[in-house]
C-alpha cells in the first residue's frame, strides 16, 4: 500500500507561486488606479472653489489639519526626508522639504485664490506689490525678497498624497507609487523684471485634492489682523471641522504646531491665541480644562462659518 505526503503550505511550490502571482495582480490593480487618478486629474479643468473671493482663501482639509505648514519660530526649520504628516485609515500625508510656517500658508492660499482668477489654461500674472498688498503686507526690497524666498520654499516643497474614499477605493494618489509624480506645494514661478510681476504655476491635480469641496475657508480679512502665529494656524484647523462645539487635547494642539518647548510655555501661547480668536469673533468661550480620560484639552465654540 502507497501513500502520499503533500508539503507543509508555506513549502508548496504552488500555492507560493500562486501567492505570489495574487499579489502582484494587487499591486498592479492599485498601480492601475493611481495612474487613472493621475491621467484624470492632470486633464486641465477649470479651478473653480465656490466661496473664494477676495475676503476669503480656501485650504485643502487634509493640508489645513496637518503640520505642513506650522506657527515656527523665525529662524528655526526642520528639514523633512518624506515626513509622515497625516495618516489614517483613509489619508496618508508625507512631506520633503524645509518645514514650512504660517508666513508660506499665507502665500500658498492667496496663490491658490489667484489660479481661480486665471482662464481655463492659463497662469496667473500678478505684480509683486499687489501680491503683498494682498496679504495685507508692506511693500519695498525687504518685502520683495521674503515673498521670493516664500515662493522659492513652496516650490521646493513637495508633498505624496493618497487619500481613499470609505469603501476603500482609491480616490487620488500622488508620489504613493512609482509611476506618479510627488507633488510640489507650488508648481513654479517665473518673474519678470521689468515689470516687477509674477507668472505662478500650480499642477492641476490641485483641482482633485480639493474637488467636493473638501476644503476649509478661511476669513482672509480676519487673517490679516491676527498678530500671533499660532491663532493663524488654528484659524484653519477650526475651518475643517463643521462641528459647532470642538476640543483638541493640548498634546494634540502642541505636536501639530511643531513646538518643541515645555508644556507649560505652549499653553501660555496657546491661551493667547485663543483669546485672540474669540476678539476677532471667530470662536466663543474658549477654555483649557480636564478631560474624563485626565488630559488637559483646548475647548471653544465655532462662530466663524
């Protein structure tokens, strides 16, 4: 009487070959997606955001929720080699470049605004002085050469993004695989001299990341007033939220801001800006209290819609 033996199923051949050829059947499906994503996105379509106007800037709310732009102390900015700035079960966000401040999210929106004034195509031309004059800010050669070094440091920024609908499908990658392009914060610039004026690029699959109107608005006016950093950036975190009543946990609030200081010094600055957003009208209340779970959280109400 004969008998057979089979191998033990990690050292069957064929069951390994058949592995095998399932997962490359998967990364070749994603692959396929991503670049579906890419060709359509990249298909030049017209940079409509309903809500921009001159009194208001919009931000894409994965990037408004992020540190990728950060209230930094002048001076100080940490060099990031593809930084994980955001992930989650339907985003992940990874970032290289000199970090970026507040001072590059105010030139990075108002270029955006700018692109919804450009005809389908076509790249905006703006003067430097009415740039500045945009962004409430001084004109002169101190001035001009901070917007350049700004514009400079977006270019160079570059962001891979993929984000997933909650089915789990693919709704847009960039820089994830290897046939897309990472995408950079601004796509260029070129000036002109002579007339002191700027042609801004922006890569159209912009247009994608901020579709279904999956951004937050921002009060241009009130930005401009606001004195602290750190108020800037939770102007827009408050922005990407529709929830009336919000809390953040300190720990949260202090890593997102990049502040390596103490504890204690973050909340000093923290209930400074607080305050400055309740004069300005864009929160109520605000308030630094205990949590059931014993950690301090940041909590206030929504005014600013």
């Amino acid at each position: 009487m004969s008998t057979s033996t089979r191998a033990p199923f990690h050292e069957d051949n064929n069951l390994l070959r058949l592995s095998a050829a399932m997962q490359r059947a998967q990364q070749k499906a994603a692959q396929a997606i991503a670049d579906a994503a890419e060709k359509q996105a990249a298909t030049p379509a017209p940079f409509i955001l309903p809500g921009i106007n001159e009194t208001a800037h919009a931000i894409p709310n994965y990037i408004a929720r992020s540190a990728v732009f950060a209230p930094v102390r002048r001076g100080w900015r940490h060099l990031h080699d593809d930084t994980v700035f955001l992930e989650g079960a339907h985003i992940l966000l990874k970032g290289s470049g000199k970090q970026l401040s507040e001072d590059h999210a105010d030139i990075w929106m108002h270029a955006m605004y700018l692109q919804t004034t450009a005809l389908l195509g076509e790249a905006p031309v703006i003067n430097r002085a009415d740039f500045l004059r945009g962004m409430g800010r001084p004109t002169g050669g101190s001035a001009y050469e901070w917007l350049h070094e700004g514009m400079k440091d977006l270019a160079r920024f570059t962001l891979c993004i993929e984000a997933r609908r909650r089915d789990g499908s693919v709704k847009y990658s960039y820089g994830k695989h290897p046939s897309t392009r990472v995408l950079a914060m601004l796509g260029g610039f070129d000036y002109h001299e002579a007339s002191g004026s700027y042609t801004l690029y922006a890569d159209p699959r912009w247009a994608q990341i901020f579709g279904n109107r999956e951004y937050a608005l921002v009060d241009w006016t009130k930005r401009l007033l606001m004195r602290h950093d750190l108020s800037k950036s939770l102007q827009r975190l408050i922005g990407t939220s529709a929830d009336i009543q919000q809390k953040y946990s300190l720990k949260i609030l202090k890593q997102r801001a990049q502040y390596t200081g103490r504890m204690r010094d973050f909340r000093a600055t923290l209930e400074r800006s607080l305050s400055e957003l309740e004069a300005l009208n864009i929160i109520a209340e605000p308030r630094i209290e205990v949590a059931i779970r014993g950690h301090e959280q940041a909590v206030w109400t929504r005014l600013d819609r």
